[in-house]
C-alpha cells in the first residue's frame, strides 16, 4: 500500500455506499481511519481496503466516478481505480467517510504514466510528525488513543518504505511511557521519541521492545536522543541533570553502543557569557564525524558544531559568530548594558546537516539592540569554514545536499513554503515546486523541504492551514517499493 500527499481540492460526490458497525456509546460519535492517503498506478491496480473505525453507522462516499468501491467488509471498505493509461500527471479525489456528525477524509491519488518510480506519503493522522531514518528506511511517528476504561495509549508506527507496509509496533500505555513527539529513527529500525513521564526518551525497536535512554550518573532526568547515524551505533542530544528552575544545565552527549558520554563545549555562551542553560545537539552526519547543535540561554540559540579532528576527538566551536560587541541603550530613561552578537543560529531543527557532513543550514541573525534583529538563510562549509548567506531572503536555511544545494523557508513564522538556493554561488534557484517538479515529476501545493537522504528519500513539512489548529504536518517522497 502506498500513500501520498494532499494536492488540491476536488470534484463533488458521485458514489456512495452505506455501510455498518457496532455502536459502542451514543454520546460519542467518531471515524479513525488507519491511513488518510492511498495511492496508485496509472493501470494494473490491485483494490486496496480502507479500514475504518466507526462508532455507530457509517457511510463512504467517493468524490470523482473514476475512484470505485468495490465492496464492504468487516474492517472497512475496498476501493480501487480505473486505469488512466494516457495520463502523464497524478490525478486525484476524495473518500469521505461519515458517522452522525463525525467526518473523515481519505485522498485518493492515480498516478500517470511517469510517476511510478516514486512514492509519496503524506501521514498527517501521526499526532506530532513524522521521522525518516538517515537512508530513507523508515519512517516513525505515533498516533494517541483512548482505551476502553477512558485512559490514553500511543500505537507507535513504522513505515517499511522498501515493502510499502505499514506496520504497529507497540501499544504504549501513557502510564507507562507518555509517547509524544518522535526525534529520530535508525535504519535498523530503533525509534526514539520524547516521554512526558519524567523527562528523556522512550526507546521502540522494530521488534516492540521499549526502554529508556540510558544516561551519566547524576543526570536523573534522563537523556534527548535527538539524532543518529547511518550505521545506527551512534545517537546525540542532551542530558539534564535537574530541572532548569534548580539550576540545571543542559549538556551535549553522544551514545556509542548506548553508552553515553559528554561533548566539549565552548568555555562561555554565545555572548561571551558564563552558561545559564547550558547546550544542546540537534544534528549529526551519516558518519558522526560533525555533530551541530545550540546554547540555550534566553534568545540566544547561537549555533555549536563538533568536528572529529586527526586523532578522532571532537573539537567544538560557533558556527560563523561574528560581531560581539556590549553595547549601552536607554530603555525607559534607563541605561542598559547589553551584548549584541551577528551569527548563526538554530533552534529545534534536527536535519539542518548534509548527509556528509560538508554544509550545515541555519539562521544568520544580525542583531541590533533592544531585542530586535534581521535574519536570514545561511549555510556554514565545515571543510572550508565559509558561510553563504542570502540577506535578501526571509527565512532560514533548513537542510543541504551533499552537493551544494540548499533549502530555505519562506518566512520566519509557520512557514508554507521554501524555495531552493545554490549555496557555492549564492544563487537562488527557485520554488520547492518547481525543483520537486523537475527532480521528481510531481506536482505539490506548498511546503519545505528538510532533509534530502542518498537515496533521494525527501521529508518536507506543511502547515495544515485549514485544520482548527494550525499544525505541522510531514511528507515524504521515496522510491517506489520493488513490488509496486
């Protein structure tokens, strides 16, 4: 089964089919639908089951005459598609499914005659995202739900993009471990997601074993895996020994094998400045030879980067801070020493390194007193120390190719969209459309692209605008399964 991204809005509806379920309380109507999206070729289609939870009588109703309904079954309903042999774009519609005054929307998307050599995935029932491990394996995320004694659990997904399977690898109980947003996932299929249990990570392998992040004697609220490596046996993020309020600090670790030690850290804040918050990492390379990450001290998040050097230690420095200059203003009739800092920065992005290392994207922040700044996109050369940035952009550097192309954001606030930048000369090259268009042959309405793995696996995020709270929501394209 394959599934794929919103594209557009769609024709009325012109198919019905009424089916049934056991009505399990009258005072609540809902649907949960598995998977939001299917996808097929342009012919030779096997039917695909939509499988459908319902609390009381259901109905399914398709949008467009070419979208069949095959039949109902206990779990769902078959659907399948009408070959469209000469078509050379993706074509789509719309699966509604309804039950009394709850509504679910299933996007049902044709491939043309070109398209087959990708696949895209757009999982926005996953409550906080989505992760794609760093060669494009896997993806993760996870998907609350209410038991039958009214407590919460979390069914935590794996995405095989080899066989197109989606697969439940755990029912977690929030009692025992409060799943919320996934950081990171292995190719060999070890997922790592924050826990509201007492702080540090819930660990979930493909095999549905669960644990805790071990972390140094003294750092009792646990470790952040926030990023790892190709071959799995490297992971990165913080430990925290107490809360921020009793004086804690973060401190940058990196796991071997599990075993967790400290990184170097500069010897004072981004501002020259004894630590408050103390630093964290975000990212790392397919190797683990670069790891990037940010203090974190008021607004500071100026950026941090660790290179292994010769002998295979890591040495740690600022990402291009420039300018640092204390400066005097009147505020209120009262004067302010403040220290002002032009450099890179970055908050919580975990993709903003190439897969080699060589680039890493951020924000350049020029500030200018009283807590106000102009920022833009810049991406650092680890090899060369240069930085490119593009002054005249508004936005951020989200994440590079290996080979020199850059992805930025438009706009600094719930972005929509990105466009697409040559980082070597500082050329900007266009939309995230039109670059998918031309590198992948589909058409998207919006989004920013942040992480490009080898294989041409792509995660991008969207903004869904229309939903009663704005959210964020991931897609992914990858190569097509063998057996697709």
């Amino acid at each position: 089964m394959r599934s794929v991204y919103k594209l557009a809005a769609l024709l009325p509806a012109s198919l019905m089919l009424l089916a049934g379920c056991a009505k399990t309380d009258e005072n609540i109507q809902f649907v949960r639908l598995k998977e939001t999206t299917y996808s097929f070729l342009y012919k030779d289609n096997e039917p695909q089951t939509v499988a459908i939870e319902a609390s009381g009588q259901w109905q399914a109703e398709a949008s467009v005459s070419w979208i069949e309904i095959v039949e109902q079954t206990a779990d769902g309903v078959v659907i399948n598609v009408q070959d469209n042999i000469d078509a050379t774009e993706v074509r789509e519609g719309l699966l509604t499914i309804t039950c009394g005054q709850a509504v679910e929307t299933v996007y049902v998307y044709q491939f043309g005659n070109s398209y087959s050599q990708w696949t895209y995935r757009y999982p926005n029932q996953f409550d906080m995202g989505a992760v794609v491990s760093p060669n494009g394996r896997y993806i993760a995320g996870q998907i609350p739900y209410l038991l039958e004694d009214e407590s919460w659990a979390t069914k935590v997904i794996f995405i095989d993009t080899e066989t197109g399977e989606w697969n439940e690898i755990a029912e977690v109980p929030k009692t025992l471990f409060a799943i919320q947003k996934p950081y990171a996932i292995t190719d060999q299929g070890v997922a790592f997601f924050s826990d509201a249990n007492g702080g540090g990570c819930a660990m979930v392998d493909i095999d549905g074993n669960i644990g805790k992040v071990e972390v140094v004697d003294g750092f009792e609220l646990g470790g952040e895996v926030q990023c790892v490596s190709a071959d799995g046996r490297l992971w990165a993020g913080w430990m925290l020994d107490k809360s921020l309020a009793l004086g804690g600090r973060y401190t940058p670790t990196l796991w071997t094998d599990g075993v967790p030690e400290v990184l170097p850290i500069p010897e004072l804040n981004y501002r020259n400045e004894p630590y408050k918050s103390g630093v964290m990492v975000r990212g790392m390379s397919h190797d683990g030879s670069v790891l990037y990450g940010s203090t974190w001290c008021d607004n500071d998040q100026g950026m941090v980067y660790w290179k292994k050097d010769a002998s295979g230690k890591y040495q740690v420095d600022y990402v291009a801070r420039d300018r640092i200059e204390e400066v005097e203003e009147t505020v209120n009739g009262m004067t302010i020493k403040t220290v002002q800092v032009d450099g890179m920065t970055v908050t919580a992005q975990l993709t903003n390194i190439s897969p080699n290392g060589k680039y890493i994207a951020g924000t350049y922040r020029e500030e200018n007193g009283s807590g106000n700044w102009k920022q833009y996109p810049g991406f650092f050369n680890t090899e060369t120390g240069e930085l490119t940035t593009f002054p005249d952009h508004e936005g951020g550097g989200a994440t590079a190719t290996d080979d020199g192309i850059g992805f930025v954001t438009n706009g600094t606030f719930l972005p929509t969209s990105g466009s697409v930048v040559d980082i070597e000369n500082g050329v900007m090259l266009g939309s995230v459309n039109d670059w998918v268009l031309e590198n992948y042959g589909m058409q998207i309405n919006y989004g920013y692209i942040t992480y490009v793995c080898p294989n041409g696996t792509l995660k991008a995020m969207s903004i869904e605008a229309n939903a009663a709270t704005p959210r964020t929501v991931t897609w992914v394209i990858s190569p097509a399964p063998a057996n697709d």
